[in-house]
C-alpha cells in the first residue's frame, strides 16, 4: 500500500549550484525543500508539531490549530489538518504576498490579517495568535517556542544532510524565522563534525544579525524579503549554534532567486537568494573543511504577485 502525503515530506535532494558557485574555492550545495510536498521547509515543523501534540494528548480530533505565521508554516498545517482532520486558523501580517493569502484560502484555512506590527503592541500576529487560542479554546502551534521545530530538523534535515554529503560539510548558512531550521541543523551538524561552521544570512533591516555579533538586537528596519529576519528573538533560535552572520540586501537577495530560476532551473522564492548570497560568500573566503550547504526554504508560486518577482518580465 503507498504511504500518504504526509509520508512524502523530507528526504529532498541536496544538488551543487554548478554555475553560481563556478570556480569558488568550496562547492555550494542546496537543499531543496521547495520540493516538499506542501512547497516548503515548513512542511517538516507541520507535521513534526502536530504529531508531538497528539502523542501528549493535548491535540484532540476535533480540536482547531491555530498559527501565526509568514505564509509556509501555514500551508503545512493546512496539508496536515486536511490529512489528519483538523480545521486551522492562520494569523499573518498584512506585508505577506497575496499568493500565499490565496493558497491558504484555498486549502480551507480561516485568515486573520494583521498589522505589521511590533512585537510588544496587541497587534502583533503573534499575539493575536495566542490571544485567540485562549479566547476560543484553539491548540496553538507555536513554531516559534515549540521546541518540536528544532528537534525535527536536528532528527531530519540535519541528518540527511550528514548522510547525502558522506559526513563532509565545511559550513551550513540558513536565514531565520522561528529559528528552528538553522538552530536544530547546526546542532546536528556540530555534534559530529568538528570544524563545521555556521553562519545566519539575515536580511538588511533585521536586528538578528548584530544579535549574533554582539548579544544585542540591532534596530528594526524594513525589508521586502519574506519569512526570515526579526525585531525579536525566537525562543527556537540558538545563539550558541551560530558562529557569524552574513547581512544581505533585498536587491541583492532577489537578484539572486532570479539567478537560481534561469541559471540553475531552482523555482525558488526570495528568502533562497538571500541564503545563496550568504553562501557564496562563505565559499569565497575558503579556508574551510568541505563543501557550504544552504536551504532553498520555498517556491517560487509563492510570489507571484509580488512586486519584484514581476520586475523581472519588465
């Protein structure tokens, strides 16, 4: 009998950028979590929390998931709810493109839209998020503090990584929403290997990046690349995992998904360039012990109407 949908998530490819990374002095190998069954990496964190919550009993049938979240971890859970029988409410700030307003939509998910705003105001998705589920009684899933997030990505992501690179990796270089990716992978990854190093690609505008230099957050600004970056620090982002920050343009970032759709046939969104930036920075500078893997964290459909994804036919 083949497995259900939900069995079809992890396990991606890890493939070498062979045009971008011609002629650094380390390889760039992608993940590809795109290619999840659900369009992105947030796919893992969906089901890892669900099924963490219906072990402990505190996830009933019945019951209504509730997220606050920039698109993807939403998606997940509505893959998930579908298979498993849950309905799902989504708290998302309004900057969030409309293409990922209208798959949720589509997937039967209830959409409150938020403010962008700060996180100490009421207005907060966050807050919001949690205001509701005590309000109504909704189980909420809490990407930011579960700490299921980190474990999963400790069990899957980084484990598959040390297995399809044969245990040589010189570097791993992630963006951060929750936390979770580049938290759990780099825990996996410096359990076994030495001299692995890893390093935050965070949007100019985030205050995560000075956060890893120096303990404190940098100010708040405004950028346009979506699901990474921060005003707040996660509680499922570890700062003693990560050993430096690369600081990375929007332009520079959407010029380089742009670069990974034509030239390496990558349907991948904004936050993938931003990643790919920060790594071909790594490989450049050399002096490491085997090859820089990153994540490509979405796809492409996710963006379709934004501003500029549609430069590019200008």
């Amino acid at each position: 009998m083949p497995s259900g949908i939900l069995e079809q998530i992890g396990q991606t490819p890890l493939v070498p950028l062979r045009s971008i990374a011609r002629g650094l002095p380390h390889p760039v190998l992608v993940k590809c979590e795109h290619l999840n069954p659900g369009g992105s990496v947030k796919d893992r964190i969906a089901k890892a929390i669900v099924d963490d919550a219906e072990q402990r009993g505190v996830l009933r049938p019945g019951m209504t998931l509730i997220e606050a979240t920039a698109g993807n971890t939403g998606v997940g859970l509505a893959l998930v709810a579908a298979a498993r029988g849950y309905r799902l409410v989504c708290v998302m700030p309004e900057k969030m493109s409309v293409d990922k307003r209208a798959s949720l939509a589509a997937m039967g998910a209830q959409l409150v839209i938020t403010p962008n705003a700060p996180p100490d105001s009421l207005e907060n998705f966050r807050n919001v998020a949690e205001r509701l589920a005590k309000e109504r009684g909704y189980f909420l899933t809490d990407q930011f503090r579960n700490p299921a997030n980190v474990a999963v990505h400790a069990a899957t992501t980084g484990a598959e990584i040390l297995e399809q690179t044969a245990g040589l990796v010189g570097a791993f270089v992630a963006g951060a929403g929750t936390g979770g990716t580049i938290s759990g992978v780099g825990r996996h990854l410096k359990a076994s290997l030495r001299t692995v190093r890893v390093v935050l690609a965070d949007p100019l505008g985030s205050g995560l990046a000075d956060w890893v230099d120096t303990g404190v957050l940098g100010p708040d600004g405004s950028y346009a690349v979506e699901g990474i970056g921060g005003s707040a620090v996660s509680e499922n982002l570890h700062r003693e995992v990560i050993d430096a920050a690369e600081r990375v343009s929007d332009e520079d970032s959407f010029a380089m998904a742009k670069r990974l759709v034509r030239e390496e046939g990558l349907l991948v969104g904004g936050s993938a360039g931003t990643n790919v930036v920060a790594a071909v920075r790594v490989a450049a500078r050399g002096g490491l012990g085997g090859p820089v893997v990153t994540v490509l964290p979405d796809g492409l459909d996710r963006y379709l109407a934004t501003p500029w994804l549609r430069a590019w036919s200008e």
